[in-house]
C-alpha cells in the first residue's frame, strides 16, 4: 500500500478499520478479526496502525488525488481491498485488511 499520512514509513503495517472508494460510504473490517490481528501485531512486537485505507482504480501520484485521499482522512491507497470488501459483504463473510507500507 501508498502511504498517505506522513508518519507512515516503509515496512509499517496498517491494520484498515474501513476500506472504500472515493465518494462511497467506507466499508467496515470485522471488528473481532481487526482486533485479533492488532493483537497479533504488537505480541510480534510490531507498532500496527489502524485506519481508512483507500482502494483506487489508478495509481495515484504525487500530486492532487494523494492529497485528496489524505484529506478525506484515508492514511493509506491500494487497488483492491474495496472489491474484496464488497464481495464478502455481498456474501455475509467477515473482511480484514492487512497491509504493509
């Protein structure tokens, strides 16, 4: 994932409480598994954050769409973790994203 929050470093790992697309409502991660894998996190010794990760159809670059994104409070980007998302939803099966920086 892009970072978009700039105490985001390479190799940091986020835990998403929401995915979602631009203009969309967020789609929420499965709180018991998002608490599970932050657990997991800190007993591997490991300082997870958690927070809205934007899934974008295009690499966004340096310039007004990371902006953006950060803006509306999105701390990371990728590009399929709202699909993923849906389709669980769509299923009734819980989602968690996990991703490293």
């Amino acid at each position: 994932a892009g970072a978009l929050a700039a105490e985001l470093a390479p190799g940091d790992l986020l835990i998403a409480a929401s995915v979602g697309v631009a203009h969309q409502p967020p789609l929420p991660t499965d709180r018991a598994r998002r608490e599970q894998a932050l657990d997991a996190a800190r007993r591997a010794g490991l300082t997870p954050r958690t927070g809205h990760v934007l899934s974008s159809p295009r690499v966004l670059g340096r310039g007004d769409g990371k902006r953006a994104a950060a803006a509306a409070g999105a701390l990371a980007v990728e590009m399929e973790g709202a699909a993923i998302a849906s389709a669980a939803a769509e299923h009734g099966l819980p989602f968690l994203a996990v991703r490293s920086i």
